[in-house]
C-alpha cells in the first residue's frame, strides 16, 4: 500500500472495524455472537438457492437448525455452481453489508431491508420450526431495531454484523474443509462433482485464501469512511 492509499484512509473507521474485531474474537463462543452465526447461515444457505435459481433451478426449502448448521434443498440448476456458491456468497453478502455501513449513511435503510429479506425467506422457504422461528424473529428484531434505534446505534450495528459475517465465514471455511470437523461438506461435494475425492482439500485452501483476499478487499474499502459529495 503506497503513501497515497494510506492518506485515503479514514483511521477513525479503521480504528472501529479493528476494535469490532477484536470484540468479536474475544466473545466468539458466547451467546452474544451465536445469533450473528445462525446469521450466516441463512445467507450461506440462500447463496446455494440463489445460485440455483440463476442457474435456471429452484429452491426446494431452507433449513436452519441451533447447532449452527443448515441445508438448502435445490432442484435443477448447475449443480457445480450450486455447491460453489455458499461460502463465496455468504463472504460477498457479509462484505456488501459492511461496506455499505461503512461508506454510506443507508444504515437504517440497510437494516430494514435485510430484516424484510430475513422475513421473505422465513416464509417462502424456511421449512423447519427453528429456522422459522429464528429467521422471521431475527429478521423482525433487526428491522425494528434498525426504524427505531439512532443513526449510530445502528451505524455501529450494521458494521459489526458485517465484518463479524465475514470472519465467521473464514473461521467456518477452515474447520469444516481444513480442520475436517465437517465431512461432506460443500469441498467435497464438488471434489465428487469431478469425480476426484482428493481435490477437497484443496478446494478448501482455494477458498479460504480467496475468502482471505476478499476479506481484505472489504476492509480496505470499508476503511476509507463515508463518502461525501461536493455540490
């Protein structure tokens, strides 16, 4: 990074995305970021839809359940698209929030609308009591938050949801496709796809070392604060 990239940064944002990490690290086993995790999952789990119905599939139905872990039932679609897309799109959504927290003032348009989108799939697609129940109530408590808490509150909200979203993703690539604490898994879904087991592995390494680069990327445009216009 040259002289004039690191003037472009704004060190008050920087600061705060650095202490918002921090804070995340330190109370990631707890209660606090247990729903942010569930979180996650939903969009890893709608990324797998979305990829099948731009794939010209569909989505059967979405289940979510308290261990922290899901499954989306697809029909039709690119099957390789499909498998490819739910640690790559839940990365990009969680980096889209945090980048929009950071570089504009839609926090409360922001949370709104992930909390409307939150209710839309509770009801067109999660299937399981859970799921429901905590996608729909999640979903209503971050819109309502996001109505009636200050621009701040919410400001702070949106940014921490954000990059907490894009460090669980990386945490969550390493264990299941590194670590093997979770077998059959999307790395070994393709890995099956082109019919040699043994790339899962590094499938796994390719993707947490683009989750890595993507989640620099994030950060180094979230760093740069909010933009202003000159009229």
């Amino acid at each position: 990074m040259n002289t004039r990239s690191l003037k472009q940064l704004d060190w008050q944002t920087l600061g705060i995305l650095a202490g918002m990490f921090l804070i995340a690290l330190i109370f990631w086993n707890t209660i606090f970021i247990y729903p942010i995790k569930l979180f996650v999952v939903i969009l890893h789990e709608f990324s797998h839809g979305l990829a099948a119905i731009l794939t010209g599939g569909s989505i059967v139905k979405i289940e979510v359940d308290q261990r922290i872990g899901g499954v989306c039932y697809t029909r039709g679609g690119s099957l390789f698209i499909v498998a490819s897309a739910g640690y790559l799109g839940s990365i990009l959504w969680g980096g889209l929030i945090l980048i929009i927290a950071s570089r504009t003032k839609h926090d409360k348009i922001l949370g709104m609308a992930i909390g409307g989108l939150l209710i839309l799939l509770s009801i067109l697609y999660i299937r399981n009591l859970f799921g429901f129940l905590f996608t729909a109530g999640f979903g209503a408590a971050l819109a309502a938050i996001s109505y009636f808490a200050s621009n701040h509150i919410v400001d702070m909200l949106m940014k921490f949801l954000g990059m907490t979203s894009c460090l669980y993703v990386l945490i969550d690539i390493k264990e299941d496709l590194i670590q093997r604490t979770n077998i059959g898994s999307d790395a070994d879904a393709i890995a099956q796809l082109l019919g040699v087991q043994a790339l899962s592995l590094p499938i796994g390494i390719f993707w947490i070392l683009l989750a890595l680069a993507a989640f620099a990327f994030f950060l180094w445009i979230s760093s740069k604060g909010e933009t202003t216009n000159n009229l």
